[in-house]
C-alpha cells in the first residue's frame, strides 16, 4: 500500500480459529472498498492470514495490509490437538502480542490509530480503545443468541444453579430471547470453566456494551423480536451487516477456494435438489462410529451425496464405501461450500451447525440435518430445528444409521420435509430482500457502520 491514507487508520484485530477471521476479513474488504482513503492494518496470526491472503490475493483492495501477530506457541511446544489449548496458549500472549504489531505498524505509516475494530471475542479491545482514545467496533461471528447467552451468563449460572440442577433440557425461559433454549444447548464456556477462553468470554457481557457499536455478522430480520425487544437496548448500537461469507448483493465478497476438486461440473450431472452436502466444518468432525454410521446409512438409501471431509478422516470410513458409492456419491477433502449450497442439485446440508455454514445454506434454502459438535453448534442447531423450521437434529445428537435414515426421510420425503422446504424458501428471500439495495436493511446498517469508521 504506498498511498498515504486521509481518513483514518483502522486496526483490525482477528481471533485466528474456526472461521472466525474470515468473516471479518470480509467486512473489512468491503469497508475498505467503500473507504478508499482509509487504511486497513490487518493483526492476526502468521498461519490464519496466510490462509486468507493466499486464499483471496487478488481481491484484497490495497488499501488492507496484513500484519503478523504471535500464536503463543512457545518454541519447541507440540500441541496435544486438542483446539481449546491452541486458542489459550494464544488469549494468553494476548494483547502485549498485538500491542507490539500495532505499534510497528504506526511506526511505519507513521499514523495513528483512530478505530479498533476486534472480533467479539476479544474482550481486551475495549480497554486497548479506550487506552488509545478511540471507537471500539466488535464484530459478533455466532448466532445472536450466542451472544445473549453470554451477555445473560450471571443470570444463566444463577438459573442454572437454582433452579436447572435437574434437568439439562429444562428451557431457559426465564432468560431474555432465550425461551426456547435448554441447559444442554449452552457453549461450554457460558457455565464456569477453568479455561483461559471461558474467563475471556465471561466478560463479554461486562465490556461488548461499552462499545461504540456491535456488528453482527446477521440479518436483522431472522430473529428481529430478540434483535429489537432486548439486544439492541443493551449497545449503543447494533448493527446487522449481513452474512460475512456469502456473496449476497450488492455488497462485493471474497470468493470460496476454486473448485480444484471439481464438485459444481459433478454436481451439475446431478438431479435437482437430491444430493445431500455433508461438511462438519474446518475443526472437529464426529466420531469414527458416527461417521461409518453415516456412511452406511448413505449407502443403504443410496442418496446421492457430495461430502467434505478432511483427508485424514478419510480413512475412518467404511472399508471399500468410496469405491461402491461412486456412481452416486463424491468425497473430497475440501468444497467450493457457498457455491455448493447454492447449486440447484443440493437437497439437504448435513452440518455440525458452525454459523457461517447455517447462514450459508438459510441464504440458500437449504435444509439441514444438524449433528453440533461443540460450543454454539447446540444453540445453533436449536434455531434452525425449533425457531426457523429449517431442519432437524438427529435424533439423539449423533449420528447413528437409523436416526440419519430416519432425518433423511424427515426432510425429503414426507409432509413434514414439504413444510421445512418451504420455510428454508421464505428464510431465502427474507435474507435477499434484506440484502439487496435500496431498501435492505442490511445495507443500510453497513453506511452507518462505514459512518463511523470514517468520521472517527
Ligand atoms: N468450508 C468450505 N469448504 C469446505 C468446508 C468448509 O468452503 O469443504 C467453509 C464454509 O463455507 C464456511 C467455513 O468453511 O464458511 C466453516 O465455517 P463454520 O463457521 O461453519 O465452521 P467452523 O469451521 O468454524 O467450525
């Protein structure tokens, strides 16, 4: 970037796992668009911007650049896999790491910050701002009840110790915008835990309303009675940008990885809306028995079926699976997803219910069997299956032959699929209404969000 900016001198700080810094790298891709004066200093972790960068070279504006900020990893250390060790090892070089990168990025433009725009998650930002004299813009990823969820933890640990002791499917009802979920919904970190992760996200309801304005990675018009009867009294203000994954007009986005593994030219030989779409994400997967169990129930319907899974999983499947279901089935290690689920042929998503998969396949229509795997996915999933009508969860919450077989007939066969197909519709043009121009609330609550990064 060699012009020198006019109007301010955005940092932009990521929580590098899951599919939290992609998301925001797309939102400040279009701010940074519509704010061609404006620099963008881009901190995050070496292996989470090497990901995206490469990714999406082309299409980054110039006006981003990335800066590198440490994982935490102490040199030598070999981590045990397990993904909550990563993401504490990281909160716990935090902020000094990216305090020290923000400082070099100033010296080297010689301009000083003037908004700090942070993943939700990253509750230091508020005194890092204020510290800095500046707006603290958080960008919320999950779903909004996530964040109630966080916002109500007092109350929630209270009810919970009261009154739920009993029963983990007792609903929360006492909670605001949280009626319909139950104890065993709620993230791990929402009830006391030792973790670095669970103390950092049981601040968000103190710090996130000292903000200058929440963004939501949302429409506002998929859950308006908890957006405008509670959240909205809690910020000052809150703003639903939209789906950051998705292409949705008019706003430009990032594209998915090309379709190296040839899965649209697959899918167009396919029949309209049959194939089932399977991806558990970028970070956990179910386990060995659940996946054979899929596998097998796959084979015994024989449904026609594009699947995602990461190479080394790939071995956990049923002996010979690939090879007997090739006429009606594909796996890959990795799709182009957001076209995917946009492809006439796709019937129904088996997802393990990360957010940007469910608002890929509600922006397309898709219905979903949910299989959540851990943290939001549970409270995720009750959205889709009990408050949009949009897919079932399995019976259970693993996969087993019977219950798949059982989810599969639920949503393409009987009257029950025929009434969640057509709600999965209507979510579709609710979301391209409030994404297209003039009129698309979306959009709208984007220039007052470009209002206030460039007046800052
Ligand atoms: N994704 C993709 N191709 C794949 C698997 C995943 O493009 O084969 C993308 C998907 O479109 C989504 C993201 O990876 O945007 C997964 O994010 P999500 O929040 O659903 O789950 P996470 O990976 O954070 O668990």
């Amino acid at each position: 970037m060699s012009k020198i900016s006019q109007k301010g001198h955005i940092a932009v700080l990521a929580f590098p796992f899951g599919c939290h810094a992609k998301p925001v790298l797309n939102l400040v891709c279009k701010l940074a668009k519509a704010a061609s004066n404006t620099r963008f200093s881009f901190f995050n972790t070496s292996k989470s911007n090497d990901l995206l960068f490469l990714e999406s070279e082309s299409e980054i504006p110039d006006n981003i650049k990335p800066y590198y900020v440490s994982d935490g990893v102490p040199i030598g250390h070999v981590l045990t896999g397990n993904p909550l060790e990563a993401v504490d090892l990281f909160l716990k070089a935090a902020p000094e790491n990216f305090k020290t990168e923000i400082e070099n990025a100033v010296a080297e433009t010689s301009e000083r910050i003037t908004c700090l725009l942070t993943d939700g998650f990253l509750v230091f930002g508020c005194e890092m701002a204020e510290n800095l004299g500046v707006p603290w813009i958080p960008v919320w990823i999950p779903l909004p009840c996530t964040l109630s969820a966080h916002i109500y933890t007092d109350l929630i640990r209270h009810f919970c110790a009261n009154d739920g002791v009993d029963s983990q499917d007792k609903t929360l009802e006492v909670i605001p915008g949280l009626s319909t979920m139950r104890i065993s919904d709620l993230p791990e970190e929402v009830l006391p835990g030792k973790s670095l992760f669970s103390h950092t996200l049981s601040r968000i309801g103190q710090v996130l309303p000292q903000s200058t304005a929440v963004v939501m990675n949302f429409y506002r018009e998929l859950n308006p009675t908890l957006l405008e009867n509670d959240l909205k009294s809690k910020f000052p203000k809150l703003l639903n940008v939209g789906f950051l994954t998705l292409s949705l007009p008019p706003l430009p986005l990032l594209p998915s990885k090309s379709d190296g593994t040839g899965c649209l030219s697959w899918l167009d030989q396919q029949r309209a809306s049959l194939v089932a779409y399977i991806s558990f994400g970028t970070v956990g997967a179910p386990s060995r028995n659940e996946l054979v169990a899929l596998a097998e129930a796959l084979e015994e319907i024989g449904a026609p079926y594009l699947w995602s899974l990461r190479d080394n999983f790939k071995d956990l499947l049923p002996y010979g699976f690939v090879e007997r279901t090739n006429n009606h089935g594909k796996v890959v290690p990795w799709a182009p997803q957001t076209q995917v689920l946009g492809h006439s042929s796709i019937g129904v998503f088996v997802t393990h219910c990360g957010c940007n998969s469910v608002y890929e396949s509600v922006a397309n229509g898709v219905p979903m069997i949910c299989r959540p795997l851990f943290g939001d996915h549970r409270m995720t999933a009750r959205m889709v299956e009990e408050v949009w009508g949009v897919g079932v969860k399995v019976e259970g919450g693993v996969l087993t032959k019977s219950g798949v077989i059982n989810s599969f007939e639920r949503i393409l066969e009987n009257e029950e699929g025929k009434k969640m197909r057509e709600k999965a519709r209507t979510l579709k043009e609710i979301v391209g209404e409030a994404a297209h121009e003039p009129s698309g609330s979306a959009l709208k609550e984007f220039k007052t969000l470009l209002d206030i990064i460039s007046l800052s």
